[in-house]
C-alpha cells in the first residue's frame, strides 16, 4: 500500500520524484550505502540482482542491464539495411538505426492508440525492397504506456522474415493479450531514465530475450564487443554498463512498482471520466493494459498553446508529447515515409498534449487538475 503524500499548495509537479523517494528513502539510502562501501560501481552483484528480479518481474528468460533506454536498442544492422519505425515518437529509435548506417523507414501510426499502424508498417517494408535496401528489423515504440499490436506485428515479421524489437521505454510493467511486456517480441528496450515508469536516478536501461545466442552477444556489446576476455574483441561494441548504484536503486522501486501502476490507473481512470465527454481521452486496446507513463489528450482544432498558458496560471503544468513528427525532423528528414505521407502523426503532433501524471497524484491534486482542464476547454 503507497503512503499517502501531502499534495504541493502551489504548482503541481507534474512528474514527482521526490513524493516516490518518501516512501523508499530508508531503503534507497541503504543500498547507495552498500554499494559505496564495497566499492564494485560497475556491474557486480547489484546489477545481478537487478537482473535477475527485472527478469522474474516480466517473465523473460534473459535480461541485460545497460547504460541507457538508447542503448538497450541498438541491434545488428548496416549499411544497405533497413528498419521500420514509427514516425510519432521519440528520436532515439531513428537515432540508433541511422548510427549503425542503416535506413529508418517511417510508418504511420494509429490516431487512437498512438502505436505503430501494421499496414503502414507493411508499406514501409515494401518501400525499403522497392528502394534496393533489406529489411532486416522492425522498432515498434509502446507509446504513452500500452503495447502495440504485437499479434498483428508479430504475424507481419514472421511472414516478412524482419526481427521484432519492442522499444518499451515507456511500457515496461503493461500487458498485452494477457503476456507482459519483455515477452512480446525477440526482443524488447525498456529505459530507466528517471521520468520513466520504473526509473533509475540517471541514465540505465535493459534488454529482454528469451534467445539466449542474442542475450551473448548483447553482454559482449555493452563491453565494448569484449569477446572471452577483456582485451579480445570480436565485433564493435559500446561503453554501456550499468552502474551498481542504479541497479541497487532499481532493485528497490521495483518492490513498489506493482502498486505505482495500480495508481498510475486509478489516476488515468479519474481523468478518463472527466474529460471523455469533452476531449479525445487515450484509448486503451482492449487486449491490452497501459502503465500510463504519459496522460496525453488530443485537443483537435483547438489552440494548444492557448490551453496551456491557462493550465499554467492555475499551476497546473503540461507537455507535449511530441510537436514533431520524425520525419519532419531536419535529422530525419531525407529518409522514407510509407506511402509518402504519415498523416495521423502529423496530426497528432499538433493536437497532443500531456498531464500530471505520476502514482502520488491524490484526489484534491487530481481535481485542480481536471477543473483547470474543463474551464479552459469550456
């Protein structure tokens, strides 16, 4: 059961890290203690253990902790290859494709779901065959907490011959069809960035296989390709370890994460009823389960902007998630779009916007939060 925290009298947190830290401070303290006092910082039997309850918690038979969300999705790609990817989400997993040498192609995604949309992923890898690259992989990003359609997208990548890697940066802790997230796909990304879900206190990540041929390689990876021993190298890896003391913070929130999303529902549960009348509220498949890492609510054609300032003189902050379809990007802009559009991204770029979302959020916390929503949108 979470403690009860007192809500903020002035401008509302929209992501509280410190009300997570009261209930666990004892504890967090604890751990940071006996990691300086042992001294192993780099991976060690924290990062172990890390290990091992991230892996009980999701059910995969492999977990490997690394540096950074970013990190835990680069994958075995080059030159002449290509990868599909939704255009509606965060940079990084273009980012990692294009490093590797490869060719992101971006597909469209669902307008009420915000996950990658099957058919335009089907588009995308004709269009990388069409355009003399091999389609080697497909990226589908859980946006905003729920898993994509991973029945749908895992018949494509068996029949298409692609690897399925679920980026679950903002999913870890969800369902989908019954089945967690880190047993969706071959493989599956999760970060710890500390805004995250389950979050670290800096950058960490971590990879979810049941292959164990891959699981080998991704631990030679994160040790700079590091092959039998420290100073062999059979492929070009990454600098990308997990610091003992993020482990050792990770192994302690993971005890209250099960409740955190509990709460994180019944807060989007509160908001849903609020505002369905009036807004266009998240939808939730009804297949899977969300951890609600973002609250996000499309404004369709009214100013964006305009709501905000009027949230934010109540105190009531926002986000968008995101302004910026990829490949409108000036990064991104010369790689493939399926179909030479990705319209429901586009749109949804200009309508998004994100609430306070986090599991201490109480009710009066909550109610500021909706009558301020209600009077600007009245």
């Amino acid at each position: 059961m979470l403690k009860r925290i007192p809500p903020a009298e002035a401008t509302i947190a929209f992501i509280d890290l410190q009300a997570q830290r009261n209930q666990i401070a004892d504890e967090i303290d604890i751990a940071i203690a006996r990691v300086l006092d042992h001294g192993q910082f780099i991976l060690g039997k924290e990062v172990d253990a890390a290990e091992k309850k991230l892996a009980e918690f999701c059910g995969a038979e492999h977990t490997i902790a690394c540096a950074s969300g970013t990190d835990a999705l680069a994958i075995d790609v080059g030159r002449g290859d290509a990868v599909i990817c939704p255009a509606f989400t965060f940079a990084a997993p273009a980012e990692v494709i294009a490093l590797r040498g490869a060719t992101p192609i971006f597909a469209d995604v669902l307008p009420k779901t915000f996950n990658i949309d099957p058919e335009s992923a089907k588009s995308a890898i004709d269009l990388a065959r069409e355009q003399g690259l091999q389609p080697k992989a497909l990226i589908a990003v859980d946006l905003y907490g729920q898993p994509a359609d991973y029945d749908e997208l895992s018949a494509l990548c068996d029949a298409e011959g692609l690897m399925l890697i679920d980026d679950a940066a903002q999913s870890f802790g969800a369902t989908f069809d019954g089945r967690p997230v880190g047993t969706l796909a071959h493989a599956t990304a999760t970060s710890f960035f500390p805004a995250k879900p389950l979050g670290c206190y800096g950058d960490g990540g971590a990879v979810f296989t049941d292959d164990a041929d891959l699981a080998d390689r991704l631990r030679s990876l994160r040790m700079h390709g590091q092959g039998t021993d420290r100073y062999e190298h059979p492929r070009v890896g990454l600098n990308s370890r997990l610091d003992a003391i993020q482990a050792a913070i990770l192994v302690e929130k993971l005890r209250i994460f099960p409740a955190e999303i509990i709460a994180r529902g019944r807060v989007a549960a509160r908001y849903n009823d609020a505002f369905a009348e009036r807004l266009m509220i998240p939808a939730v498949d009804q297949r899977a389960t969300s951890v609600w890492a973002q609250y996000t609510l499309r404004l369709g054609n009214r100013d964006r902007e305009v709501f905000r300032a009027t949230l934010q003189t109540d105190g009531v902050p926002t986000a968008v998630h995101y302004p910026h379809a990829l490949h409108r990007q000036e990064a991104y802009s010369s790689y493939p779009v399926a179909n030479g559009a990705a319209r429901a991204s586009e749109q949804l770029a200009t309508e998004v916007v994100s609430l306070p979302m986090h599991p201490y959020l109480d009710e009066p916390t909550q109610d500021r939060v909706i009558d301020s929503v209600l009077r600007a949108t009245g």
